[in-house]
C-alpha cells in the first residue's frame, strides 16, 4: 500500500485515550476501535489543531495518492452540526481556484462498530499549502506593505464576486480565515508574497441571502445562525439584523486595515462613534478614502458590490504608478480615457444586469400570469360544460327546482321550471373557477382548495340569482330598466370569489379592486356595440330545449369572466401591491 513517509497514523476518535502512533496498515484504532480507514480511502496521519467545535488533521487519499485535509465535528451540538453541513454544502457547490475544493463524496459520517455507537460528521477538502494572513501579520507588526494589501483586497473581491453572485455572504471575514496558496510545501519566502494567492476558508458561518421558497406545508421559518467576530462584524450583523454582501465589505475593510496598521481594529475604534482612528498610516490617500467607506457604520453608505470597489481599486493602482500631478499631458489625457472606459464598462454592465433583471422577472410575471388565466377560465368552462351535462342529462336540476319554486316563485315565475337546473350550471362553474384560480398558487397565494371552491360556489350562485333577478325585474312594464345593475352582480361575484383564495396579505385590496376592475371591463365591452355580443355577457341560462347558442354562450361567458379576474388579479399583485407596500402599507 502507497503511503506518504509518516508510517503511523492518527486515530480521529476524540476521546480516544491513544491516539497517537497507530500502526500503518491497522484498520481500527488498537485503544478505542475507531476507524483508521475513513469512508474506505482516508488515512489520518496528524492533528492540525482544533478550534470551536471541530478538529483538523492531514489525512492520506488512497484513491489520489495525496495529502487533504478533515474536518471533524466532535461535538454533539444541533446548531454546530448545522452549520458544519452548510460549510459542506456550499464549498461543494463552489468552484474557484480562491476556495477549497471538497472532493466528490467528502461528506460523510464516521461510525464506531463496537462497544458505544460513535458517529462524527467528517468533511475533506483540498489541502492548501501556506499560512494565514494572521500569520503573515505577525511577520510584520508595523503593517503590512501597502501593494500587498491592494493584491489581497482585489483577489478577496474576486472571491467575493462568485460568493454573492450565487447568493452566499461568507460572514467571517478577518486575517486568520484567508490564506495564501503555497505550489508545494516549502519554507515561505516573505520576499515573493505576491506570487501566492489567496484563498478564503472557513464556510460555516456564510449564510444564504435571497428569497427562500417554501412548501406550502411548511408552518417554521429556517433558522438563523448569529455569527460575530469582534474586531471585524459589522453593526447590523452584531445585533441580528438582516445581512447583505454589505456585510463582508464591511469585514474585508477592516481586515486590510488590521493588516495595513499591525493593530487589531477594536483598539482603532473611537469610544465615542465607533469609526477606526487609523489615518497615521501613510498610505496613498485615496486607498484609505475607500477602506473608510467599505467600514461605513451604515450599510446603505458602504459598496453595494465588489466591481464597484474593484473600480476604485483599479483607479487607485493607476494613480500610485503614475500620479498625475507628475504626469504628462498626453499621459494624464490616457490616463483620463482609461477611467473614463472602465466607469462607461461599469455602467453597461450594471445597466445589462438590471435589463437582464427586469426581461426576467417580466417573463416570470407573463408566465405566472398566462398560467393563471388558463387555469381559471379551463376551470369555469369545464365545469360549467359538466353543468350543462347535468343540466339536460339528469333529473336533478327539476328536482331542485321543485324543491326551490315556493319560495322564488315571486321572482322566477317564468323560468321557474329551469332554475334547479341553472343553480346546477352555476354552482359547478364557480367551483372549477375558484379551483383553477388557488391551483396555480399564483400571486402569492396559498392553494386552500376547500376555501376557493366553497366561495366560487357561493359567489357564482350570488351573482348569476342577483343577475336572474335584475333581469326578471326589469322585464315587467313600469319598473323600469335596470341593466346598469346587472354589472354590479359581475362584481359581487368576483369579490366573494376572490375573498375565498388563500391570500397571505392584503386580502381586502385583492377582493375590492378585482371586482370593481371585472366589473369595468364587462360594463366596457358591453358598450363596444358588437353584434350579439350581449349574449356572450351574461350568465350561463338552461333552456327547456337543449340549444348550442345557450351552451357555447354560458361556456364562453364563464371563460371570460375567469380570464378577467385572473388578469386583474396580476396587475393587483404586480403593480398595485408594490405601490403600496412602498407607501408603507404592508
């Protein structure tokens, strides 16, 4: 078996009374009965140190004949064990030369087969070869040189960049969670530090920023860990609040001054504001200018991203190699042009990320919105084509009918023979319409079938009786004529049904404005003087004799009237709702 030149191992078992010292070759540890072989290819062959709840060795892949490195969780503790897995997920899901790499299959849990059960997350990453900046700093007391601050900064924003863009804030930025990236092992050369670069480590506190998109059996919000780092966390973070990349600006700021002045930046903190008293550095002016805004107490103050900060970085390099007080004219004339390009690349790309945006969430809309509307008005036909069905194929609407006519025989004298079997038609219809409407969960709804169906129901039987009624009415001479008031029954109708879906908010705007907006738009095309379209504006009637006008009149009104309110709904939810929320209505 290939083994490195260590010919003993190290048992990982933390309560293991020898650890030390174990024989090559063994498969369990001789003191404890812990695994030596780890997931079948890890030998572990020294401790690297401990530090909160886990331990590090330097472990032998059998598998690639190299040295990486494990973590091991050693205590038994929910929120330790939680953030341990979120370090595994997310440097899995990470692929840049500036964070570790965890091999496929690295996460994995390591059981004991005898006497008490054992079980210890473990997680192997890439060894990286090279010190810490913290202990870079201890090499230099006074400060670190000025370029090599500016290197480290512009290589922590690039990692910083894929972080956030993926919608991770690392959280735990400071000299001991960056590292330079030796070739190979060897002794350090202080004199070539630029020639490492840098990598970030230590994931388990990098939180996951973003809407999260929950089940709709889900009842717990996730939970949150508070992570602080004295020195280093910014103000909102201390105290809980929500986290933005903000944040690790903020971190990242006071790591390069910790490094620019040797002095940890608590001790540079005013006792009075808190902002670090750190300017008998001699530095070049506008690099301290962007540190002090990347430490801004008040986040809306700080960078909102790493490009920006890159710019001014870029800006900075310029200036330092050739200041343009010492420029000449045509050098200062480059110089300018050179800014002017960047800030215009700058410009364009924010500008194509905000089009890119906007094009997105506008399709998302369309599409939430097309597939509400085809659900709602699918919905009512079908079920108002069932009711048809039911309606000239079955004996249930005369016998609901003879049960109603004594008490509506005031109103329904005429068409008291077919209301049975109307109330079928519309019950049926506004059922499938509030089914459609909560099943596509649309608009920031919950899907509450029972509900919906419920108030489609009731909403349909309210309108299209008021809308029976009304015209009833108005054909007997001398009461005049009450057409205006048939609109009001398309309105009642939408505002029951719409009460009925499981709105998380502003329950009452969505009721009010879809009915009175359903409304409009019927009393509108009414008005459009189009040859029989008032047939087609009107609730479903059941004749005596089965008649396609009637059929594909009642279908098609019931389409429309579903197809109206889903689209109402969406410019209540898409429009509406945001102006409010920006007014303060929440």
């Amino acid at each position: 078996m290939e083994h490195p030149v260590s010919s003993t191992v190290h048992c990982i078992n933390p309560k293991c009374p020898k650890p030390h010292g174990q024989p090559w070759g063994n498969r369990f540890c001789q003191s404890c009965g812990a695994p030596l072989q780890l997931n079948d290819r890890y030998i572990p062959l020294d401790s690297l140190g401990s530090g909160g709840f886990s331990r590090l060795y330097t472990i032998w892949d059998l598998k690639t004949k190299s040295e990486k490195v494990l973590k091991v969780l050693v205590q038994p503790d929910p929120k330790a064990l939680e953030l341990f897995e979120q370090e595994a997920r997310v440097l899995a899901s990470l692929h840049h030369s500036g964070v570790p790499r965890v091999v496929p299959d690295g996460y994995f849990f390591l059981r004991r087969r005898n006497r008490k059960p054992l079980e210890f997350p473990c997680l192997v990453m890439e060894k990286i070869n090279g010190p810490t900046l913290e202990e870079v700093l201890a090499e230099y007391p006074q400060g670190c040189p000025e370029e090599l601050v500016m290197l480290w900064l512009h290589q922590a924003l690039d990692i910083l960049r894929e972080l956030h863009k993926r919608g991770i804030v690392h959280r735990d930025l400071k000299p001991s969670n960056l590292m330079l990236r030796l070739p190979h092992p060897q002794t350090l050369d202080y004199n070539h530090l630029a020639d490492s670069p840098l990598v970030m480590i230590d994931f388990g506190g990098a939180k996951q920023i973003g809407a999260l998109v929950h089940s709709d059996r889900e009842t717990t919000p996730r939970s949150h860990t508070r992570l602080v780092s004295p020195g280093y966390s910014p103000p909102e973070q201390i105290v809980g609040a929500a986290i933005t990349p903000a944040a690790d600006f903020y971190a990242l700021g006071r790591t390069c001054i910790h490094l620019l002045t040797g002095v940890f930046p608590a001790e540079l903190e005013d006792p009075m504001t808190g902002k670090l008293q750190w300017h008998r550095v001699a530095i070049t002016p506008a690099l301290a200018e962007l540190l002090d805004c990347m430490v801004e107490n008040d986040l809306n103050n700080r960078p909102q991203n790493a490009d920006d900060i890159q710019t001014d970085l870029f800006r900075i390099a310029r200036m330092k190699k050739h200041p343009r007080r010492m420029m000449s004219f045509p050098q200062l004339c480059l110089d300018v042009i050179k800014t002017a390009l960047i800030e215009v690349d700058r410009i364009i790309w924010t500008g194509l990320q905000l089009v890119g945006r906007s094009v997105l969430a506008i399709s998302q809309a369309t599409t939430q919105t097309l597939w509400q509307i085809g659900l709602a008005s699918s919905g009512g036909m079908v079920g108002a084509g069932l009711g048809f069905i039911l309606a000239y194929q079955s004996p249930f609407g005369q016998i609901l009918g003879d049960l109603l006519k004594p008490s509506l025989h005031l109103f329904f004298r005429h068409l008291s023979n077919n209301l049975g079997a109307e109330i079928i038609v519309l019950s049926l219809a506004g059922l499938g319409t509030g089914l459609g409407l909560t099943d596509g969960a649309g608009f920031n709804q919950r899907r509450r079938y029972k509900w919906a169906a419920g108030m489609g129901v009731l909403g349909y039987l309210t309108g299209g009786l008021l809308w029976r009624i009304i015209s009833t009415i108005s054909s007997v001479p001398g009461l005049g004529n009450l057409a205006m008031a048939r609109w009001f029954c398309i309105g009642i109708t939408t505002l029951i049904l719409t009460w009925g879906l499981g709105w998380k908010s502003h329950r009452s705007v969505y009721a009010i404005v879809s009915a009175s907006t359903t409304s409009a738009i019927f009393w509108g095309l009414a008005n459009l003087e189009i040859r029989q379209i008032d047939l087609l504006l009107q609730f479903p009637q059941v004749g005596l004799i089965p008649e396609w006008l009637q059929f594909w009149s009642g279908i098609t009104f019931v389409g429309l009237l579903g197809c109206t309110i889903a689209l109402s709904l969406a410019v209540i939810h898409y429009v509406i709702i945001p102006i409010l929320r920006l007014l303060g209505w929440k």
